[in-house]
C-alpha cells in the first residue's frame, strides 16, 4: 500500500465519539455560512460635490442593524466609501468573514483589481479621498472581506434599502461637516 501526503493542514474534530479528519478547505467552506456577516451599502450625493449620506444595513443571523449619516458637502464616491468603512468599524471584534455588498465600482475595483493597495505604497499622490482609503485599509486588514457587485436601482431589496437611507440621511437637518473634504476641496 503506497501512502500519499497532501500539503493542506488537516484538522481532527472529536465527532459522536469518533474522530474524524476533514481537510482545512472544507471547514473553512462551513464556517463561512455559520460566521459570516453581510454588509450592504450605498451612498448618496445631491449635486457632486452637495450635500450627501451613507446607508448601511448590516446582516448576521437574524440579526438587521442599519446605519445612515448625511453631510452638507461631500461627494457620491466618499459616501460610497465611508459607507463600507462604517459597515466594518461597526464590527466589535476581529477575523470575521464579511460580504459587502455595493453598487459602487469605484470601491470594489479599487479594493478587488488591488489598485487601492498601490496606491498606499505610493503615498496616494494625486489620488482623491485619501483620508478615507488609508482609514478603510485599517480596518479592512482585521477582517476577511469579500467585495459583490449589485446593479444599482435594479429591485435588490437590501441595496434599495440603503439607497432609501442614503438618500435620507442626506435630506435630513442633522448633516455633519466632512471636514477633510471641505478644506481639501480646491486641491
């Protein structure tokens, strides 16, 4: 009889009293339906720069938390960002499996086609939103997140959802200052 060795890691699992051994692959293949958080996002600007929100419905079990906030001169693409990156810092602990779901190709390209980390090494010269990339490559290393494209106004439920709140938030009186775009804007 000829022994084979894999190269994955094999984990042992005590199972009815019996041990049984199942490759990494197929644990990790479970454990994402069991820990995994969704995050749907959507931002929203009325004029390019104007006033803008963010909408955020978080799901993990049965579990909805929704998050919205507008401010009074932004743009479409920061509120877009900002609405990951506040889907994440909502996240209390650390090394989730997380699907984000957004209509915004300028965020998934970035993160999925790997340009954002280019950019970070060079210093993000001449590259719009600065503060907010380097703030939403902190919190994107303390999880595992996968970006999923959804066709924007196209009858997603939960991507409408967001727009609902995006758009909102933006009309609402209680618009925060995005400082950092303001006295960056003439740059």
């Amino acid at each position: 009889m000829r022994k084979v060795e894999f190269k994955q890691k094999i984990y042992t699992y005590k199972f009815k009293n019996h041990l049984r051994r199942f490759p990494k692959k197929i644990i990790k293949f479970a454990r994402i339906n069991v820990f995994m958080i969704k995050i749907y996002t959507d931002g929203s600007s009325k004029g390019n720069p104007g006033p803008g929100g963010y909408g955020v419905v978080m799901l993990y079990k049965d579990k909805e938390r929704i998050i919205s906030q507008g401010y009074r001169k932004t743009t479409n693409n920061r509120m877009e960002l900002l609405a990951v990156i506040t889907g994440l810092e909502a996240i209390k602990t650390e090394g989730w499996d997380v699907t984000i779901y957004s209509d915004s190709k300028y965020v998934i390209d970035a993160v999925e086609k790997k340009w954002v980390f280019g950019w970070a090494k060079k210093g993000f010269v001449k590259k719009k939103n600065k503060d907010l990339w380097t703030r939403f490559l902190k919190i994107y290393a303390k999880h595992n997140v996968k970006f999923i494209w959804v066709k924007g106004h196209s009858n997603n439920y939960y991507n409408e959802r967001c727009d609902k709140l995006a758009v909102e938030a933006a009309e609402s009186d209680n618009l925060l200052i995005d400082t950092y775009y303001e006295s960056n804007e003439s740059v």
